[in-house]
C-alpha cells in the first residue's frame, strides 16, 4: 500500500524544509504518561519531531522510515542536542518489511497507515504491557488530492489484533486542519 507519497515526493518534501524540527504530534505530548518505560520504536518517523521529543522524554528511541533525507535530518537534529537516536531506512510498502526491527516496549504510528497484516506482526515487535499508539487523519476528516479515504483511520483498521492488543483509550480532535484520532492499545500479556 502506498501512503501518500512515493519516496521521491517525501525526499524532496524533507529537501526543503528549514534546518528546524516541527513541533511534536500533539496528542501524543498529551499522552506520553500512557506509555511504558523503556524503548520505543517510531514508524515512518520522518525527520523525528515525535523521535526527538521521545528521546527528550527519556525514552530510546528507533526511527524508520524509507526516506533517506528523512532520516538524515533526524540524525542532524540528533547530533546537534547529544542525542543518541538509531534510524532504519526501510520501505514498508514491502511485506515483512519490519521482520529485523527488534521488540519494544512501546510502538508509535503517527500519520502513516500499515495494513492488516503489518498491524498483525507487530504483536511480534512489542513487549507484553508494551503500547501501540497510533494517530492521524480520522474518517470524519475531509478527502482531497493529498489524503485519500484509504488513508483515514478508522476502527475497522484493528478488528484483526483484538487477540494480541486491547484498545484502552481513544480520543477525537478536531481543529482547522481537520479531524484527528489516536488509538492507544496496549499488548496483552502472554500465557
Ligand atoms: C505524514 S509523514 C509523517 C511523519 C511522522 N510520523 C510525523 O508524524 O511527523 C509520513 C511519513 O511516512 C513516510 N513513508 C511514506 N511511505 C513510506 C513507506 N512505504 N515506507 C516507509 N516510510 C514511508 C514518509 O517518508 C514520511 O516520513
């Protein structure tokens, strides 16, 4: 699945935006006390506003992403305040595309969408008690050239991982930029 943009549009997207992060996603500023101590790993984490501000939370944190510029960026920004942050460029338009990531503690999806399968593995990536936070456009949010019906979250997109994770809490916002979700899961434990 495609989101969005092919990997030439991002690049050229990181290209040219200042030598400044944006500011991180505000809902998960809202909700970083939801997630557990320990490691965390960004998917398609761009050029790491929502990594950075992990990191200065405390947390450790791994980026991937398939732009290189993306991750280049990151490692500016990183560098910069002392930060130790590890990148990945990997496409997640492949499948098992995140099969050597590793296991965390904790999983953030901001503004980028995997399929059903992909959710599914993840249950393979998180620690028991680990949190899935996943955010973005939501299905009331308005459809235009840039973000597609397919793109917008909705609880269908997790009817699969009932079994390995359970929804906790879910917040709606809505503001001039449209209509925004987060679905915070957290994994259940094994027995
Ligand atoms: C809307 S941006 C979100 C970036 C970041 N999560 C944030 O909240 O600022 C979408 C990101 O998905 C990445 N992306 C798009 N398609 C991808 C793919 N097939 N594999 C890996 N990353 C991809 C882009 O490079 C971009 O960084």
């Amino acid at each position: 699945m495609e989101y969005i943009g092919n990997k030439e549009y991002w690049d050229e997207k990181f290209s040219n935006r200042s030598d400044k992060p944006l500011s991180p996603e505000k809902s998960l500023v809202e909700n970083i006390n939801c997630f557990k101590k320990g490691s965390v790993l960004d998917i398609a984490c761009g050029d790491g506003r929502n990594t950075l501000f992990l990191i200065e939370s405390g947390f450790e944190v791994t980026g991937v992403d398939f732009s290189d510029k993306a991750l280049a960026r990151l490692k500016m920004f990183s560098k910069r305040s002392n930060y130790f942050v590890t990148t990945k460029q990997i496409d997640l338009s492949f499948p098992n595309s995140l099969r050597n990531v590793g296991i965390f503690d904790n999983i953030l999806i901001n503004h980028y969408k995997l399929n059903k399968d992909q959710l599914i593995e993840l249950q393979n990536h998180i620690n028991d008690d680990g949190i899935l936070f996943v955010s973005g456009f939501g299905s009331k949010h308005k459809v235009d050239s840039k973000i597609r019906k397919e793109d917008l979250i909705q609880s269908i997109d997790f009817e699969d991982i009932n079994n390995s994770f359970e929804l906790f809490k879910y917040i709606e916002n809505q503001d001039i930029r449209g209509f925004f979700v987060t679905y915070i899961f957290r994994r259940k434990k094994l027995i």
